[in-house]
C-alpha cells in the first residue's frame, strides 16, 4: 500500500466530497487505494483452488464476513441475484451426494463446507428493496420481460458475484474450489424444491492443503487475449 501522503478536500458522512475534487485529486485517491504485492499474492498470485482441505471447521463469522464483502460488488441494476446454501451437517451432505459427479464426490463429503450457489430467479421482486428509488420501476421492468431473459439475467448476475465471494473468501483467509462436475436437476429438487432458485456451481470451502493442489496450469499473455481499439 502507498504510505506517500494524499492531500484530498473533505469527505462528508455519507461519502461525499464536500467541496467537489479536481481530476487530480482524485487520481490520487484512488492510486493511494492500490492494493500491495502482499495482498495480490493474497487472492491471486499466490491462492490456489483448493482440492483438500486440513480438518478444521470453517467459522460462520467468516463465510458471513467473506458473502458481506462480496455484496458490495457491482451488479446489473443492483439485482444482487445471488443465493447461498451452506452444507455442512452430515444429513445435508447426504441430500448432496447423489448429486456429485465421481471425480467431485470424495472431497466434496470431506470438505468442512459445500457452498451451494444459486441464482434467484425472482430477483426482481426485491428491487424496491435493493434499488429504492427506481424500485417499482424496474420491478416492473424486469418482470415484464420473456422467462429466458429474466434468467439470462439472474444467471449472469449470480455468477459474478460468486467471483466476488471467491476472492472474498481469499482475502478472509480462507480456500475455495468451486465444481460445475454436480447434477443441477438432483440439487435443485434436493434443496430449491419450490423452483424459485436454481443451482449453478458447488463450491468447497475450508483451509485448503497445499499438498493436494495441482500444478498451477499455463495462463495467456496479456497481449494474446487483449488489445486496444
């Protein structure tokens, strides 16, 4: 983190700068905001997914810390799609079972937690909650639309945000190996009997062992999968 000194206006409570900024400024703010190498390692360079995990149970408060973190994560409208089942008693673990493709299941009933993540389908029922001032709006807008493109919508959604909560996760300290390898049908029926949710990844959670990781796989150059227009 920069330790170099930033000259900024005040800052009301709520956020905002009492007196507006120049460019300046806020260049500066938000360069004094870059994370360090410690904390890049942290949840990227260094963090592995997880294919073991040491035998300690996961806290509560921290799968709760890390879903906090990533709800602040940016979302269409603020539709915040995303829904969360912990498994981790022995019964539920066993209404997953049947779900879990060979290769995924060992582990999956070893892990300390397996994070269901789901997508509300109805997610714009709660507009007015999460998008006060235009709620009724696009509650309205939303729900009018043609059923593959509201799920279109909480599909995408939901899965950004489960990218929010991998790095969350990370930066809590904890590791995370999420699986597409699972039966959706087996766990919707299992856990969103009513149909109003649906699964798209399971997700083990725990600290992982290092041990069990595999070698990490050849990424892209920057220049192979980007360029500027």
């Amino acid at each position: 983190m920069s330790t170099v000194p930033v000259k900024t206006r005040p800052i009301a409570p709520n956020g905002n700068f009492g007196v507006p900024p120049t460019i300046e400024e806020i260049v500066e703010l938000k360069s004094a905001r870059s994370l360090d190498d410690r904390a890049l390692r942290t949840i990227f360079f260094e963090a592995r997914t997880a294919n073991g995990f040491v035998d300690r149970p996961v806290p509560h408060e921290l799968l709760e810390r890390a879903l906090g973190i990533a709800l602040m994560g940016p979302t269409s409208a603020n539709s915040l799609p995303l829904r969360v089942v912990f498994v981790e008693t022995p019964d539920a673990k066993e209404r997953l079972r049947p779900a879990m493709s060979p290769t995924n299941l060992d582990k999956t009933m070893a892990a300390p937690v397996t994070a269901i993540i789901a997508a509300d389908l109805k997610f714009y029922d709660q507009f007015p909650r999460t998008f006060p001032e235009r709620g009724e709006m696009f509650k309205g807008l939303f729900s009018g639309q043609p059923a593959e493109a509201r799920r279109g919508t909480a599909w995408d959604n939901a899965l950004l945000q489960m990218g929010y909560f991998i790095i969350a996760l990370r930066s809590v300290g904890l590791d995370a190996g999420p699986m597409a390898g699972f039966d959706r049908a087996i766990v919707d029926a299992a856990f969103f009997p009513d149909g109003q949710f649906v699964s798209q990844y399971v997700m083990n959670i725990g600290y992982g062992d290092d041990t069990k990781v595999f070698p990490r796989l050849p990424r892209f150059n920057v220049d192979e999968m980007a360029r500027f227009a």
